[in-house]
C-alpha cells in the first residue's frame, strides 16, 4: 500500500482517468482530509458522483441516492426510460420513484450505461454505515457495475480502523479482491492547518501547535469557529486595548479546544515519573477544579502577551463546553486587566531571586500589602502575595502570616461596598493554595457583611410608610443576593429566613392610611417570598409566611387593611 499525504487526493483523483485502475480505495483515519480534499478534487466536473454512506441502513438506500444523482445529472438521457415505465409517478418536482422498482430501475439503467464512459462514483464513509448493512453488498453492487464497463470507475473511502470487528472481518477477506488499489491517508498535508486557521490567527497560535500532537484535522476546524464566536461575542463589549488583546484570546481559545477535543479533557501532558515533589505537583493539578492552571501551565505555557489574561481561561473553558457564558464575569475580568497596574515594578519575581531575598520579601510583606496605593486593583495585592505564598509553600519556607491577617488587611484597604460573585470569580484558582483559601474566605466575610446589612435594611423598612424608589429597588437587590444563597450553606439561608420571620417577613403591615409607594412595596415583599418559595423548600416558606399574614388579619379590627392582606395572599399564595 502507498503511503500518501492527504492533499495527494487531488492529485490521484485529478489524474484519474488516465491511471489504469478501476476501483481505488483512499483509507486513514479520521481528521486527516480525505473527504475535504475528495469534494475539492470534484468541483465543476459533472461526470463524477459522490455518495455518503453516512448512516445508511441498507443497500436500497445506497441504489436509491445514486440513482437521483445520476437523474439530476443526466435528467434527459433518462427521461425515455421513465416514460417507459408505467409504475413510475411524476411528481411536480422531480421524480416519485416506487421502492420496490429500484432494483429494476437499476438493471435497466446498467444496459443502458453499458456504453458510457467516464463516470466516476464515489462511495465515502464506509465505517459510518449501519451495522446492518454487510460491506459483502458493497463489494457486490462495485462488481455489478464495473464488470460490463469498463469506463466506470468507483473510489471507496473509508478508516478502516473504525470498522465494526465484523466490517474488518469482511473488509480484509474481500479488499484484495475487489479493489485495484490502495491508498493509505497517513496524515493531513503540512499547509492544511495554516489554511484552516487563516494568515491572521495562524501565527498567533502555531507555536502551540508544533509543541502538541494533532492527529484530527477537525481540532482546528473546531478552534476557528470557536474563535470567530468569541470574537464576534466580545467584540460587542468594546473591551480590546494593548492589554485586552486577541492575540491572547486567540491562543487561549485554541488551547481549551486542543485540551476537549485532542485530549479528550485528559491532563495529558502532566509529568509521569515522580521525582522530588512531583507527586504533589501532580495532585495539585490533577483534578476538574484545576482544568485553567493545567491548560496555563501545560499548553499555553505561560506564553500570553499578557499574563493577566490567565483568568479568562475557565469563562472560555465554560463556553466551549456548554455554549454559554457570564457576560458579567468576563466584562469585570476585561475591566481588571485593562486597569491594572504592576505595584512594585522594581520587585523581581520569586523564581529569581534567592532564599535570602525570599524570606526578606516575606517579612516585609505586611508593609508592603498595608501601605500599597489603595488605587491599585485587589489583583496587585493577590499577584505578590500569590507569587510569595506559593514559592514558599514548594520550598518549605515559614510563611508567617495567617489567612485572616491576609483578609483583615484587603478588607481594611480595599473597603468593599458592593458584593458581587464576579468580582470574586476573577481570581478564583491561583498558584498558592493559600491564596485560594484568602480569597475563598475573603469572598464569605463579604458575602456575610452584605447579608448583614441588607437584612438590617429590610428590618429597619417594616417600621416605614414611605419609601423611595430606591427603597423599593432594595428588595430587588435583596432577591438578587439571596438568590446566589441557594447552592451555599444552608446556615445561610437558614439566618435569612429566620430574620424574615421574626421581623413580620420584612412586611410594612399596610394599616389605616397608606401611600401609593408603601402599596407597591408590599407587592415587592410577596414576590420576594415567592420567589424563595421556588427554591425547592417547596411550599413550606410560603404556607409559613400565608399563616403568619392571615394571624395578622384577626389581630386588627382594621377592615380596609383585612382586605388588603387577603388581596395579597390571594394574589401571591
């Protein structure tokens, strides 16, 4: 068997008709081309036929699509023959050919091809058959019609290495027999990724890709449409600087595809043999949380223009794989690394310096973290602390400060009025599992102070009858952050829901004469709980907060507020 490139297709099939064999096979794997360079070898030549095996259960159905391509092609040649045939219907469009007269429509059209010459079927993806369908009727039907002419030529494609055990039984007793020549497709040609990816995107990422194995054309043919999505998405955000830049974006998108698709999501490149701290090395990227550090690490290999641009790796890992992502993760991330500024840039990085430098830096760390300019992104106090941390954890040095020190000093500088996941999912999984912890923790006491101070506002609003527009908005943001509670602990969820109902459900009871604002706030609350009824709590939240209300009913004489509440428990309950 010759041993071919996949752009020597063209070249086969170009001189075709002058080569003396009638039936030729072009086998290799999956990825590599053959049906790309096949469908460009046939352009504008109409006397060649191409069929996809791609699903077909049986031999009727391969009869059947042939004989519309060979109509389509040869409408008035076969006209006369279907007038002939009287079980034969017109239809509008086309031709309503009767199943059971294929095998007669195809003896017919067999006597009258006899004579023809040049005509070249196609017959591709013959692992892609139904199991059902024996190769052995292949075989027999390219017999059938290349016996009588000898101007009919067939070219199989398949990857035989994807046969079903039976197929490659059948496949190894009548190859030899029934077909002149093979040509084995052992790799796709050396121009075809630079043409897929473009002149553009081709440069930017080719150094990943001669650092990896590809054996599947179709991993690059993945990453350039995954890439046209992202950008056409983000394009939109108004977000690329010299620092937000597509060169990054482009590489990043193609190393989580080479990861899903080359790798099958298998942290391959991951150093086997265990010496020194391998072995914790190993753990400590080994696991699904790990997925971004491992692709950073082991295919982009740190080679981003910009570092920061790191933490775009899970939203674009995430939008690989589920076709979606956070618009407002991915803009605060953009806003970070648009605005952030090196700290010290006289500081050299960890790797460089020695372990008397180290330790220093470590013990002049809290002067450095506390008196930092408070203008400078949290991503400026992480980033050192990241690098100090995690150096000192691979080489055992004593780091003397605590997480809570670490929490209490970003908190102190940084102040914090607003709590949003976002922010905090920007700088989830860094090097230093310390860092991970303070940012875990940062994330809780936060998350906590906003609970806080969002119940103590609901409380102080049930003493109201009054209220601005942005007291009614309050109760939206209060939805929004309690939504956010439903995958945490239940301690959380449990103090708000106590705190509900100790304080009337957050409930200005609507007594005697009230305000238009104070109605529509009422409204706000019921929604509220309804909202937290959908939680999965069932209607237990619900039922509890309806008898709560209709106690409050019999504890005033007050009919105009009676119906008031009824109206409301009716409406929302």
């Amino acid at each position: 068997m010759l041993k071919i490139e996949a752009t020597k297709i063209i070249e086969v099939m170009d001189k075709l008709d002058d080569l003396p064999y009638q039936k030729i096979l072009f086998d290799g794997t999956w990825g590599v081309g053959k049906t790309k360079h096949i469908i460009e070898s046939i352009e504008n030549k109409n006397n060649i036929h191409y069929i996809s095996l791609f699903g077909k259960r049986d031999i009727n159905a391969l009869y059947q699509e042939l004989y519309y391509l060979l109509l389509s092609k040869h409408e008035v040649k076969f006209k006369k023959i279907l007038n002939h045939m009287g079980k034969i219907n017109l239809s509008k469009f086309g031709f309503n050919i009767s199943i059971p007269l294929i095998s007669d429509i195809f003896k017919d059209i067999h006597k009258r091809l006899k004579t023809k010459s040049n005509i070249t079927i196609i017959i591709d993806d013959l692992e892609r058959k139904s199991n059902d369908f024996d190769l052995k009727e292949i075989f027999g039907f390219i017999d059938s019609i290349t016996k009588p002419n000898k101007e009919i030529k067939i070219v199989l494609v398949a990857s035989s290495d994807n046969f079903s055990d039976t197929t490659k039984k059948t496949f190894k007793e009548y190859a030899e027999k029934s077909i002149d020549r093979i040509y084995k497709i052992t790799t796709y040609s050396g121009d075809a990724p630079q043409k897929i990816m473009g002149d553009t995107i081709w440069p930017k990422i080719s150094e990943i890709y001669l650092d990896n194995e590809f054996r599947n054309l179709r991993t690059l043919e993945k990453t350039d449409l995954f890439i046209k999505e992202v950008i056409y998405e983000i394009d939109h955000f108004d977000v690329f600087t010299d620092r937000f830049n597509k060169e990054d974006i482009y590489k990043i998108c193609f190393s989580v595809v080479l990861f899903v698709v080359e790798h099958k999501s298998e942290m391959k490149l991951l150093p086997k043999n265990d010496e020194g701290n391998l072995d914790t090395f190993y753990e400590a990227y080994n696991s699904e949380d790990n997925i971004p550090n491992y692709i950073w690490h082991y295919i982009l290999k740190k080679n981003l223009n910009n570092s920061m641009m790191q933490n775009f790796t899970p939203i674009i890992l995430e939008w690989f794989l589920t076709g979606d992502f956070s618009k407002d993760q991915f803009k605060e991330i953009a806003k970070q690394v648009n605005t952030y500024v090196e700290t010290r840039t006289q500081l050299l990085t960890p790797l460089f310096m020695s372990d008397e430098q180290i330790k220093k830096e470590i013990e002049d760390f809290s002067s450095f973290i506390e008196n930092v300019d408070e203008t400078i992104p949290m991503n400026g106090y992480l980033q050192r602390l990241d690098e100090l941390a995690d150096i000192s954890e691979k080489l055992n040095f004593d780091f003397k400060y605590t997480i809570d020190e670490v929490v209490d000093w970003i908190m102190n500088n940084k102040g914090f009025n607003n709590y949003d996941d976002n922010y905090f999912d920007a700088f989830i999984k860094r090097e230093s599992s310390f860092v991970n912890k303070v940012i875990s923790t940062l994330q809780i006491t936060v998350k906590n102070h906003e609970r806080d101070r969002l119940l103590s506002e609901m409380v102080v609003n049930t003493q109201k009858q009054n209220f601005t527009q942005n007291e009614i908005d309050k109760i939206a943001e209060f939805k929004r952050f309690i939504a956010r509670l439903k995958n945490d602990e239940n301690e959380d969820i449990n103090k708000v829901i106590i705190t509900m109902k100790s304080n009337k459900w957050f409930l200005p009871l609507p007594l005697g004469e009230i305000s238009h604002s104070h109605w529509t706030y009422c409204h706000e609350v019921f929604k509220c709980i309804v909202d937290m009824g959908s939680w999965g709590e069932e209607r237990t939240l619900i039922e509890g907060a309806g008898q709560y209300f209709k106690q409050e009913i019999n504890n005033y004489s007050d009919k105009v507020f009676k119906y008031r509440l009824e109206h409301l428990i009716k409406q929302y309950f």
